[in-house]
C-alpha cells in the first residue's frame, strides 16, 4: 500500500468500478439498505432470498488530516426493489464541505436535497456531478450496467447517515415505460427519461 501523506498516482478501472490502490473496500448488501427503499418489506424479502451487493467502494490511501483530498470510487449494481432502482443510502457531510462526482461508466444519477430543495443530476462517463456544501446526496444507477463513478472530496468531510435514513432525500427514481423518472414525495415528477 502506498505511504500515507505521499504524492502518488492511482489506476481508475472504470468498467469495475475501482481504485487501485485502495486502503480499504466496502459493499452494502440489500439487508442493511431494505429501510431506505420506498417498500422495505419487499426489500427485505428480496434480501432473505438472495443479500445481493447493492454497491461496493474503494478508498485510496489518503490520510484523514485536514486540507487532503480524498478519493473514493462508487460501483452501483443494476437492479430495482419494485420500481425503485438500486441506490446508495445517501448522507450528510460532517463538515460543510461539497464533493465532486465523477462519471466512470454505466448510466446513472445524482440525487440531491438540501432542506424542501431537490435536484437531480444525470450522470455516466464524461459528466462530473457538482455537490455543494450542505446538500444531502444519493446516486442512482437507473441502466442495465454497473454505475460507477469517482467522489473527490476533502478527506476530513466525514458522513452523516441518520438525517436520510430519518427524512429521506424528498423524492425518489422509479423505472418508466423505458427509463426512468423522479418522483418528489409529493407525487411531482422533476426531471424523467423515458
Ligand atoms: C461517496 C459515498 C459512496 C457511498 O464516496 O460515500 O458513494 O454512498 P453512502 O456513503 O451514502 O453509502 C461520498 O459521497 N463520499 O463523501
Ligand atoms: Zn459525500
């Protein structure tokens, strides 16, 4: 692994959705995100017959001291729990700090809520997604591929799961006849690809 706080370089493999090298790599399997679906029972029962790995992550070896830039990537399994589509849990930053989003592969989208304001970013390969500070943000992959996509962010910016698990993100990204479309918790469709 490469030295902590040392310059270096990392090899992106976009298709896969990892960074290399990685200090650490994660996966959240569909048992432990059935709450933050629109129908957690479902979710639930989809789990006990078969706990797929929603999403997965990498972190690079960049150490937690202030005025570093972490980078992290994210890969998105296809898949739906009903109409909703695999998802990230969503959070928080600790800190007031934005992020930015970088599209590796695969079609997908950036959720994002900051107290009644939603908005939603389409993403894939080529497009990078804009997080200001104090947004809330959850990705989507709304295609038949793996999403995947690269944070860049200030590694002390920290995570805060409680308030999206608590209130949500204010809409959620359900399949259409041939896409998808984003559905606020008042029944308003903000943005749509069909
Ligand atoms: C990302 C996210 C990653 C997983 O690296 O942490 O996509 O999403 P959750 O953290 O919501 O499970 C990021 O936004 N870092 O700040
Ligand atoms: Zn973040």
């Amino acid at each position: 692994m490469t030295e902590p706080g040392v310059p270096f370089g990392a090899r992106l493999f976009a298709i896969e959705g990892r960074i290399d090298p990685a200090a650490f790599d994660s996966e959240r399997r569909l048992s432990e995100l059935a709450s933050v679906f629109a129908d957690p029972a479902r979710a639930r029962a989809m789990a006990a017959a078969d706990d797929v790995v929603v999403y997965r992550g990498s972190t690079a070896p960049v150490p937690e001291r202030q005025g570093e830039v972490g980078l992290a990537t994210t890969r998105i399994e296809p898949g739906r729990v009903g109409d909703e589509f695999f998802m990230t849990h969503g959070h928080l930053h600790r800190l007031l700090e934005g992020e930015a989003y970088i599209g590796m592969a695969g079609q997908g989208g950036l959720l994002l809520r900051r107290g009644t304001e939603v908005a939603w970013v389409e993403m894939q390969a080529g497009i990078v997604g804009h997080i200001p500070p104090g947004w809330a943000h959850r990705t989507v992959n709304v295609g038949e591929e793996p999403f995947t996509f690269l944070a860049v962010y200030p590694r002390l910016a920290g995570h805060d799961y409680p308030p999206v698990a608590r209130e949500g993100m204010g809409a959620r990204v359900l399949r259409a006849r041939f896409g998808y479309r984003v559905v606020r918790d008042d029944g308003t469709e903000i943005a749509a690809r069909r």
